[in-house]
C-alpha cells in the first residue's frame, strides 16, 4: 500500500485467485487504500480451463455471492472460460483476458482469445511476463479491437507497479 503511494499510484486493484471476497475483505481492502491515500478497487483473478481472467462487478461484495462459481466445469474440475464470460456480461461485470499468452499457465488462453466473446479488455503488460508473451497479447487485443491494459502481476510489495494502466480521468469506483 505505501509502494503504490510512493509510485504515484491513484488507485491499485486487488485481484487475489481463490480468495473468499467477503464484506469483511473488501472492507479491509478499502481501509488499506485509504490508510495510503490510494483508491482500493477490489475484483477477483478466475482460473478457468482455457485462461485466467480478472473480473469486476459494479459491487465487488456481490462476487461472494456470484453464480460463475457454479458454471460449467472444464479440465481439472475449474470453470470453462464460455461459461465465466458468459455470466460477468450478463450480470454487467468487467472480463480482463490476464496474461493470455504466459507460456508458463497451466491452461493458457491463447489464441482462443479469438472464439470466446465476452471479455472487455485484454492485458497487454504484465510486468511479471516476458517481452514476447506481452507482444502476443497485444496484437491479440489489437485484432480483436479490445481495450489494453498493463499489471503488475505483483504476489509481493516490491513488485507493485511492474506495469499500469493510465485512465483518462479517475476511478474511484468498480463500478466506474
């Protein structure tokens, strides 16, 4: 939090994988950024068998109480991407492609980017990722005329800010 405060960070999204965001956790998250004077914008990080996918909705407390979890299952019993697009577009919620082409992924998105609807932006920066698997991503978005936006893919303080996202004007809100 005093990282991304010393960066001249506006805001940071925290976008944890299998946490349980509870009214409580989102809470804490917001306490958190305003103890540092940043904006604390809360999502979630959804492995799927086809790709990981950072998903908002307009109340980040609803994604405790969001039915993807109950979507159809892919390989090794995790949701199928479809079906987790499919349910953030309907309920008005956020899809960011996560590093869609991380050689390193257990299921990586990859080019089937290109069959599956209902993703708003991809992540065309990740600071954790190589140079190549970023240009991938970014030609992806490009083609598919989808909005870019950089991560720092940070797991621990020092690597806050790998890479950001410059908004024209400010977001306080998920909803936003």
């Amino acid at each position: 939090r005093v990282r991304a405060k010393e960066l001249g960070l506006g805001a940071v999204c925290f976008t944890d994988r299998g946490v349980s965001v509870t009214p409580a956790y989102v809470e804490e998250l917001r306490a958190l950024g305003r103890e540092a004077g940043v904006t604390a914008l809360v999502g979630i990080e959804i492995e799927t068998d086809r790709g990981h996918f950072l998903c908002f909705l307009p109340d980040p407390v609803a994604l405790a109480e969001a039915a993807w979890k109950g979507a159809d299952k892919g390989a090794d019993e995790v949701p199928a991407a479809a079906a987790v697009t499919k349910w953030f577009a309907a309920a008005g919620g956020l899809v960011i492609a996560a590093h869609p082409y991380a050689r390193d992924a257990k299921h990586p998105l990859g080019d089937y980017l290109f069959a599956l609807s209902g993703v708003d932006a991809v992540e065309v920066v990740n600071g954790a990722l190589k140079p190549e698997e970023n240009t991938l991503a970014l030609e992806a978005a490009v083609n598919l005329e989808l909005s870019r936006v950089g991560g720092s893919g940070a797991l621990a303080a020092g690597e806050v800010g790998g890479a950001v996202t410059l908004f024209k004007s400010a977001v306080a809100t998920e909803a936003e």
